[in-house]
C-alpha cells in the first residue's frame, strides 16, 4: 500500500516533467533546432561533471529556502505567494548592511548580521498578509501579489534613487563588503551557503513530519473547521506559518546576495524570480521536504544549464522559462490517484451514472 | 482645473483594461471557479495583438488574434481544471508564468525587448464623439478615447443583462450556487464552466489589446505589471456583481490616473507614487473584508 | 391498475445488497409510504426508480410498461418527480426563478431576455391552483425550511408529474410545518396525483398514508393497508423484533445540587446581524443530563458552537464548575474538563483524510504524553490507537488507514474514545447517534449513562426526541433561539413536548402534533 502510494507520487512528479519536455522539444523542433542536442547540453553539464554538479548545488541553495517558504504555508492551504517580495526585501537591506558595515569586523559576525537582517526584513514584510488575514480574513493570495509589486517598485525607487551606485553603468546597490561574503570552496561557486540550506532542510523536514506544528499545519490544510473544533487557533498557526514562510524567504534572498550577487540589481532574483521557482519546487516535491530538496536540485540544474544553452546552441535560455510553466501547469493534474486514473476521469461520464447521489445508506 | 481633467480622463484611460478583465472574470467567479490566471490572458492578449499588428499591419486583425489567444489560455485553463480537475490556482500561477515565458522566449528569438509599432500612431485610434467632444471639461474627459475603452464600460451594461436577464446567467450562478440543482435540472455543468472561463478569456484578450496595442503602440514584457489580480482583487469586493465589481475597477483606475498626475510634482520620489494603486487595492480588500465579517461570531478559517 | 410497479428489484453495491428483489405496487391517486430504519435501503430503492442509480437487475413498471429511467431529467419526462432531503436549490434566486429554473419564459421565442412578469404570473397561478402558501417573488435564503419543500414541490409539480417522491419530507420540518405540508399533499391527491413518501416516522405514517411497505435490510417485509394496521405493528416489522429503548434512563435522579455548568444569558448574532442565540440560561447539576430538544435549525447549531468554543458570544457568561470560560477556545475548554461530542463528526470531530492515529490525539496533542518539546511521539500514539480500537470494539478495516473509511459508528466511537480519554467532568454530545447504527446506538448511549453515573455532567443535544427523552434527567426545548420551557422526561408525553417546540407554550393549545 505504501509503496504504491510512493510509486503514484512518483509518477505524479515525473509525468508532468516528461510531458513539459516533450512540449519543450516540439517548440525547439519548430525554431530548427534539436531538442536532444539542447537537452543534452542543459542536463549534461549540470549534473555530470563535478564543477557543474557543484555549481548546481550552489544556485540550489536559494531554491531550496523558497520551496520550503512556499510549502509551509500551500501545504495548510494558505498561499503566501510574496515569497518573491519577501525575499527581495531581505536580499535588498541585507545588502545595505552588507555595504555599511566596518570592513574590519570579523567575518563570521558580518556573515551572521546580514543573515539576520535577511530574515528579520523577510519576516516583517510576511507579517502584513499574515495579520490582514489571521485577524480581519483577508484573502492572503491577493494581498501577497499585491504587495509584491508594491515592493518591487518600491526597491526599484530605493535602488534607482537614495542608495544607487552612480558609478556603475547600470541601475544597482553598492557592492557588499568582503567580510559580508561566503568564500567560495576550490574553484566550484560552492559556498557555505549550500550547507545553511541543507541544515534549514533538516529542521523544516523535522518541523514537517515529525513535530505537533507540522501535524497541525496538516489539518488546517485538510479541514480548517476540524483544525480549530480540537483547539490548534487557525489565526495563531496562520500566523506561525507566515513568520516561518517569510523568514525562509528572506534568509534564501540575504543567502544569494552574499554568495552570488554581492549587490541588488534591477534583476537580482533573475526571472521569473526564485519565489516563483520555489512555488515549482515546492509543487514539484509535493509539498514534502525530501521532494522538494530533489527539485530544488534538479530545477536549479536546468537553470545553470540554460546558460550553457545560450554559450553552445542557437535557443534561447528562455525556453527553460516554458517548459517550467509546462511543468507547473501539468502538476497541477493530478494524473494518478488512490482511486481513479486520468483515463476513468475522460469518459466516467460515458460510462457510469452518477454514483455521487448514492444514498448515505450505503 | 487641468490637472483634475487629466486625472478623470486618465481614470477612464486606465480603468477600462481592468474593467474588461472584472466583467469578464465576474462569469468564473460565479460559476465557483477561481480564476487567477486573468493576468496571463491578458498578456498573451497583450503580446499577440501587437506582434499581429507589428508583422501584418493590421491592428483589426491584431484584436481578433488576441482574443483567440486568449481564448486558447481558456481552453487550457478549462481542460486541466474542469475536465481533468487539476487545481485551479496552480493552473492559473502556471498560466500567468507560461504567458511572460512564451513573449519572453519570443522577443529574444527577434533580437529585441519590446516591440514597437512604428507604422501607427496610437493618436489616431482615439475616437472622438461628435457631440460629447464640445461640452467643456466633459467632452475632454469622455471624449477621445480608443474604441476599446468604449467597448468596456458599454460592456458592463451589456454583462450586467448577460448575468440577470438571459438563461445564460442564470445557469452560470445556479451552477456555482448549487452544482446538484444544476444537474437536478439536467444542466451540463461542465459547459457552463467552461463558457464562464471562456468568456474571461477573450474580455482579457481584448484587454491586452486595449493596453498595448491600441493605447501605447508598444509591447514590453510583463507590461500588465498584476492588473489581472487586482481585476480578481475589484471581483472579490464587489462579489461579482458586474456594477459594483466594476466600480472598484474605477478606483484603481482613479488611484493609477492620481499617481501618474501627481507624480510630477513629486521630483525624486516619482517612482513610489507607482506603489500606490496596489496600497490602495490592499485596503480597499482589507475595509470590505472587515465589514464583511463585521458580524461573524464564528472562529476559524474556510478552505476557499 | 398500478401506476407504478417494480418487479424483482435488486442493486448491489459491491458485495453490499443494498436492495434484493424489491416488489412494489403503488396504486393511482394514493398515498403510499415506504418505511425503514435508516440504512434499510429505501433511498437506494427511491434513486432506483428516479434513475440515480441503476438496477443491477430487475424491472421498473410505468403505468404497466416497463420502462428505463436513464436520470432525473427521464424521470420527470416520464411523469415522475422527486423532492429529496437536501433542496437543490439556488439561495440568491426568488422562489419563481427557482420554480421556473430550466425551463424559462421568454420575452418572445427570439429574444434572449427573459420575461420576469410573464414568470411570476405564471408561478403566482400555480401557487394558487394548488392552494400553496408562499411568496412568488422572495429570495429562498430569506423563507423557512417548510416554504423551500414547497418550492421544491411546486418545481415538480410545474413540469407536470403525476408521481411525486417524497424522502425524509418531514426531518427538517417544525411540527405546524409538518401539518401544513400533510394538508398540501391531501389536497395533491385529491387533485390526482400519486405519492410516495420515504419515512422513519410511524406517527407520520398513520395519520397520511393509505398504504404502507416495510424494508428491512434491502428486502420487503410487509405490505399494508394503513388502516389495517398500528403504529407497534410496523415497527415489529421495521426492527424484527420488539421494539423498546434498548437503553434507557433508569437510574433514580442522583444529581447533586452542585453546579457543573452554568450559562447564564448568552447571546450571540449570525452574519447578517440577526440574534440567534437570545438569552440561553440553564444550569447542569454534578450527576446528571440535560436534554435540549428542539426542531432544527432553532439555534442548537450555534448554542454548540458557542458553548464549545466555535462561536463568540456578544454577551452573557459561561463557566464550568464555577470557573468563567466564555469565549474560550476549544483547546483552553478541554483543559478545563469539557469533552466534545460535536455535530457534524467529518466537520468538527474528525479529519477524514488523516490517519486513525492521527484523528485519535486530536484535541489533545499537546498533551505530554503524545507530545514532547513540540514533537509528537509517534509509538505513544499508535499504542494509543491500539487501545481505543480494543476498549471500545472499534472495527477498522486498515488501521494505518484513513478514519474517512470507517463507518458512522465506528467513526463516532473514536471521538468518544479520545474525548473520554482525558477524563473530562463535563461532556457536551450533540447528535451522538446520528447515522451510526442500531448497535452502536446502544454503545454511546450506554456510554452517556456511565458517564453520568460516575457523577459528571452531560449536556445533550439531540433532534431525535426519543433518544432526549429516553436518557435525559431534565429537558429543555429550544424555539427559535430560545428556551421556551423546561421539563421532566418522566412527567410529560412527547405530545407536550411537541408543543413546546412549536412555540406553543399554552398547553391546551391544539395544532401540533409529532
């Protein structure tokens, strides 16, 4: 029984993913390209060399944080969808204190400070939805999506204007000082960053499965009425649920800036953006933490390996772009279940009766 | 008196893509399906109707292309969500990214960022009414805008007798309300699902037009900058009701005209006063929210 | 000649027979009442002829043809309608939009408008016709329970059936709705029509019907002329054997005078405002239960919600053993010594889609035991599974399955377990026993008794008036959001009751009848 509930998750995950690629490749056909030859190069690099792995990794650690902030919250049906916001905000003053601090401090203080800005910014910034929703039930998706583009432009204000760097060519913040940055291992981009990352994993996957809130966050996302008819305080747990979603996030932008950006670009997070991808990630893993440390793993190869696809073939990067929302729009089918398959679904209406009106007596 | 004839006449301006996006959404809304992928449909609207425009000439043919866009979005949205009953939130997230995807991947395959119609100025798509034109100060705000503009506030009359007055309507609220009474009665369900999200598909196709096209001449990237949402934001408060859904469009469309009026009196702080529409819609869901569980004793949270 | 007939009727569930060759005749322009206790097989046997369900074998005759009822829409083509527990209906609609839903009046045979006046004309003329009391023109969220049947009726009625089905027509019906509906259905018959009603009900049974047929266990156990029969005869038939409370109140009132509960004044508003709750005062003693009855939907709903901390209160008190817990939330209650039983078992007591284990700490998982430095532990919780399942005969198929596939009864002794597990002095049960089986019944009730026994409070909800009356030590009638009267279980006939909870609080008033 477990096993085949396993085995289904699995086909879940990886159907969808197939599927996108197959769809991906129809379109690279079409612009007379080959898509074995392109997929070749974005996987290839990526996963099996050892530096490409390494770097994989690297640009995994952000994903990791966000998938994790978005599951938290999806997985009690509560959308935070401000991950993105969360994260530039903590990226962005996390830089300002990277910048302003004494170059002479200690590193790992500079390192820990940033860090802690990170979060403390991420974790503000989540509050917001957090409390319009716990305690006046305000739709907290809107809200996030909202105040996602209200922080954008008001980064891009504060970037353009008060702490612009006049003597880059382009739009961005100074960069962070070196004690503030996480030193790299050998020749890979690999930084302690990674393992940050993998110790978050470790704690949310105990907070997850084998904690009271991770058991509580479960109900509220099966029955919200059950949840607060045995006492869990929905508005409390929406409010815990946030504050961890928001801390996550602010700590992967804090994370990226201090080990791969160094200073706040128009174009930091890079597009979509990491909160994007870590809501792929964290449906791609199907909201459990070992699924989505798998994602994260194999989303971030794609994305280092849609450079080398702009280095060594003629299709735009931006084909990753779609194939990610393949993927996200096909896990959105669930293609098998406990009980019935996707083919039962297309023609139980020839089929059967309407077998729902049964009687309760049944 | 200048300045507030500028800010009327850009409320107009700026309302009517939100506007179409309400009246269209208002039918999924009340069929119970939550569609949040209005904003990529009016993107790919967008998109579509500018690259037409930009290849062949023809902005006519422009609209018509993106409202089959559109509409391919919706049946998209409505395969993976009413017949194969995936969830609808991820399918809407995964349409809006898949939107910007296919016009990004598109614009890099040109060689450009954006797309501009050089054969066109989008001066001569305003139209002026002959009458209205000359009444002081009314005529300047009324008068002189793109046909779509028209279209979508005419379009609200027209939804409102869609909804209230034909069988259509009714059929769609009665599924929504009630799926077994609509199956009682031997109504195909899954159709008038399916209708409602079309429906929205094209209004947000023709939105798009309306935002680029027709009233910039222009195409850049996620240019709809979350218009969609606030479209579900105005739908929500007005609870579907084609009126008051609209009317909540105007707000963010007087809140977009004020920021952009009276930003250039703001000098350097220019670019917060974009910050202000979304504020604004943020309070505006957060007043109705409260008053609309003014009276709630019950404790707890409803999966919506 | 019988206008309907079923012939060797018999559908199998899985390995369930839900019906085994039923044979019925119903004959023109009577009253035919099939009766059953729940899960008798009457429903399946009424979906059958109503085209829900498909015979798994056996005929169907119409007016002596045999005919196929491929679904509702068939149905009522083929002259027959259903008016089911659950009103499909449309709240925001009038009563005419509802009536008329599908089959809508035009402006004209081209305009796609609809003709709004030419509607309520012609709903206001059947209103009429069949002397029903009801206003075309009104929101159907905004009329009572009983104006929604006759909507409901009336939709029927409108695409011209001659049979209509009734099921369960008077569970949601104050008692003068219930006349009321027994003189609109009187006056169908004599209009014509033939009707089938589904019931659990003898009393109802007797004084409408000219025809009776018993179901028992998917089968036909008897077939009566109403007045050949009594009320003890059916239910002979109906249970199989003599029917007495299996479990009844018999101890000597022991309560003591102390005071476990206490609610003194509590009030509370829906969502539009309007007060629900007016003024509920009433005290449990140490020792003793408290029976509230009442029709449905006179404001048990929410007097348990708030009293187990669902709902605020905008004013009043309530304590439990003299400390003050209004407006406590439910986890705070149950610290304070309140065991829930709550109305709906899949909404409130148990999440059907997580595990029995998971669904047995519930409520408690902060309690040590299960619980340490915010971890659960695990092996705790499985040994108590294990133990619930083995105290209280629960019978799982999986047990590390979900507690969504456990039957009613099954699913409701879990929540007893868990809530009697903490040893609480205060037990609030609403509906204990609703949809859970005869052997079950006897179970939880025993279960209250014991509870009781050993010197705690009950406080219990119930709209099964026997089930009140058969265990409580005191009554108290709920009407439209307030007590209007308190009883002795011992002193009264249902009767009495009866008027109580149709607002009668004259007892010669005449009227009501249960």
């Amino acid at each position: 029984m477990k096993r085949l509930d396993f085995g289904k998750r699995l086909v879940n995950s990886i159907l969808p993913v197939l599927l996108a690629f197959v769809i991906g490749g129809i379109v690279i056909l079409m612009i007379g390209e080959n898509p074995l030859d392109t997929y070749g190069i974005l996987l290839g690099k990526s996963l099996f060399t050892v530096k490409g792995f390494l770097n994989t990794l690297h640009y995994a650690s952000p994903l990791i944080l966000t998938g994790l902030a978005i599951a938290v919250t999806f997985k009690a049906n509560i959308f935070n969808m401000g991950v993105e916001g969360q994260l530039l905000l903590g990226a962005f003053f996390s830089g300002i204190v990277g910048t302003s601090l004494p170059a002479s401090l200690n590193p790992a203080a500079a390192q820990l400070i940033c860090l802690a800005v990170g979060v403390i910014c991420g974790v503000v910034f989540a509050l917001v939805p957090a409390i319009l929703k716990a305690y006046c039930h305000v739709n907290e998706m809107v809200v996030t999506l909202m105040l996602n583009y209200a922080m954008i432009k008001v980064l891009e204000f504060l970037a353009t204007g008060v702490f612009r760097d006049y003597s880059s060519g382009y739009v961005c913040k100074p960069i962070i000082k070196e004690n503030a940055m996480f030193p790299r291992f050998g020749n890979s981009k690999l930084t302690m960053f990674f393992f940050i990352a993998i110790l978050i994993f470790i704690a949310m996957y105990v907070v997850i499965n084998k904690s009271k809130l991770g058991y509580e966050i479960t109900a509220i996302g099966k029955n919200p009425e059950f949840a607060e008819a045995t006492g869990m305080k929905v508005h409390k747990k929406i409010m815990i649920m946030m504050v961890i979603s928001g801390a996550l996030s602010g700590l992967a932008g804090a994370g990226y800036m201090m080990s791969e950006q160094f200073k706040y670009t128009l174009s930091f997070s890079g597009n979509p953006g990491l909160g994007w991808d870590g809501m792929l990630i964290a449906l791609l893993g199907g909201h459990s933490p070992v699924g989505i440390l798998v994602a994260a793993i194999f989303y971030s190869a794609l994305k280092t390996g849609a450079d080398h696809i702009n280095l060594y073939s003629a299709v735009p990067k931006e084909i990753v772009s779609v194939i990610q929302g393949l993927i996200i729009l096909f896990l959105a089918v669930k293609f098998v279940d406990e009980h019935t398959n996707i083919r039962e679904r297309l023609f139980r209406k020839k089929a059967g009766k309407p077998e729902t009106a049964i009687s309760e007596e049944a | 008196m200048d300045i507030i004839g500028n800010i009327l006449y850009d409320t107009i301006y700026h309302s009517a893509p939100i506007i179409l996006c309400v009246i269209g959404g208002i039918f999924a809304y009340k069929a119970n399906v939550l569609n949040i992928a209005l904003e990529g449909m009016m993107l790919i609207g967008a998109f579509v109707s500018t690259l037409t425009a930009f290849m062949t000439q023809n902005i006519a043919l422009g609209v018509l292309l993106a409202m089959l866009a559109a509409l391919a979005f919706g049946v998209v949205f409505s395969l993976m969500g009413v017949t194969f009953k995936g969830n609808v939130i991820i399918i809407g997230l995964a349409i809006n990214l898949l939107a910007s995807a296919i016009a990004k991947f598109v614009l890099v395959r040109m060689n450009t960022s954006n797309i501009t119609l050089s054969f066109m100025n989008v001066a001569d798509l305003k139209l002026h009414i002959p009458v209205v034109e000359n009444i002081p100060l009314v005529g300047s705000i009324l008068s002189g805008h793109p046909l779509i503009t028209y279209i979508s506030f005419l379009g609200i009359f027209f939804m409102w007798v869609l909804m209230y007055k034909t069988r259509f309507g009714i059929y769609v609220r009665v599924v929504g309300e009630n799926e077994d009474a609509a199956k009682s009665i031997g109504l195909k369900t899954d159709f008038y699902k399916y209708a409602a999200i079309l429906i929205g598909a094209v209004c947000c196709g023709l939105a798009g037009a309306n935002l680029s096209t027709e009233r910039l001449g222009l195409f850049t990237n996620d240019m709809t900058a979350g218009r969609g949402f606030i479209a579900i934001a105005a739908i929500y408060c007005g609870q579907g009701s084609p009126t008051l859904s609209a009317i909540y469009a105007i707000v963010f469309g007087l809140a977009r005209a004020l920021s952009v009026n009276l930003s250039i009196y703001a000098g350097p702080a220019a670019g917060l006063f974009d910050v202000i529409p979304y504020v604004i819609m943020v309070c505006v869901l957060t007043v109705v929210s409260v008053l609309k569980h003014k009276n709630n004793k019950i404790r707890g949270f409803k999966n919506e | 000649m019988s206008i309907i007939k079923t012939i060797d009727l018999t559908k199998k569930l899985g390995d369930f027979t839900a019906n085994d060759r039923i044979n019925i005749s119903v004959e023109k322009q009577e009253i035919k009442c099939i009766v059953g206790e729940n899960g008798a097989g009457k429903s399946t046997l009424m979906n059958m002829l109503y085209g829900l369900l498909r015979p798994t074998s056996g005929k169907i005759l119409l007016h002596d043809k045999e005919t196929v009822i491929n679904g509702p829409m068939d149905a009522i083509a083929h002259g027959l309608g259903m008016v089911h527990q659950h009103f499909k209906l449309v709240p925001s609609l009038t009563v005419y939009e509802n009536i008329l839903l599908g089959t809508e009046l035009k402006k004209s045979s081209k305009s796609p408008i609809i003709d709004r006046k030419k509607e309520i004309d012609e709903v206001t003329k059947l209103i009429e016709k069949y002397k029903f009391e009801l206003n075309p023109t009104d929101k159907i969220e905004d009329i009572s329970v009983g104006g929604r049947q006759r909507v409901e009726i009336l939709k029927m009625l409108y695409r011209n059936v001659d049979i209509l089905i009734l099921d369960e027509p008077t569970a949601v019906l104050t008692p003068q709705e219930v006349d009321e509906l027994f003189v609109n259905l009187k006056e169908l018959r004599a209009q014509g029509k033939t009707i089938i009603v589904i019931t659990h009900k003898l009393r109802e049974v007797m004084e409408l019907s000219d025809s009776v047929t018993v179901i028992k266990q998917g089968k036909v156990v008897g077939n009566v002329l109403t007045k050949d029969t009594s009320e003890e005869e059916l239910a002979q038939m109906m249970v199989g054997r003599e029917v007495v409370l299996t479990v009844q109140n018999t101890a000597e009132n022991k309560a003591s005078e102390e005071i476990a509960y206490q609610v003194e004044n509590v009030c509370t508003i829906n969502d539009y405002g309007k007060e629900v709750l007016q003024n509920i005062s009433f005290c449990v003693h140490k020792g003793e239960i408290l029976g509230v009855a009442g029709v449905e939907g006179n404001g048990q709903s929410e007097l348990v919600k708030v009293l187990t901390g669902l709902m605020k209160t905008t004013k009043g008190k309530v304590s439990i053993y003299g400390k003050d817990v209004t407006d406590k939330w439910p986890d705070e209650l149950r610290q304070n010594g309140l065991g829930i039983i709550p109305e709906d078992r899949y909404a409130q007591g148990l999440c059907g889609t997580m595990s029995i284990a998971d669904n047995c700490i519930a409520g408690y998982h902060n309690a040590p035991d299960v619980c340490k430095f915010g971890l659960l532990d695990r092996k705790n919780i499985s040994s108590k599974r294990d133990r619930f399942i083995k105290d209280f005969d629960i019978r799982v198929g999986d047990i590390n399955g979900n507690v969504g596939q456990l039957s009613g009864g099954n699913a409701q002794k879990i929540i007893i377990a868990r809530e009697f597990e903490s040893n609480p002095k205060l037990l609030i049960a609403c509906q204990p026993t609703r949809g859970v089986d005869i052997g079950s019944i006897e179970f939880i009730h025993k279960q209250i008794l014991n509870f009781r026994n050993k010197g705690n409070a009950v406080l219990l909800i119930s709209s099964e008036l026997s089930e009140v009356m058969s265990l409580s030590d005191r009554i108290i009638v709920m009407y439209k959001g307030r007590i209007i009267g308190e009883l002795s279980p011992k002193e009264v006939s249902r009767s009495e009751i009866g008027l109580l909870m149709a607002g009668i609080q004259n007892n010669k008033a005449k009227g009501a009848f249960l």
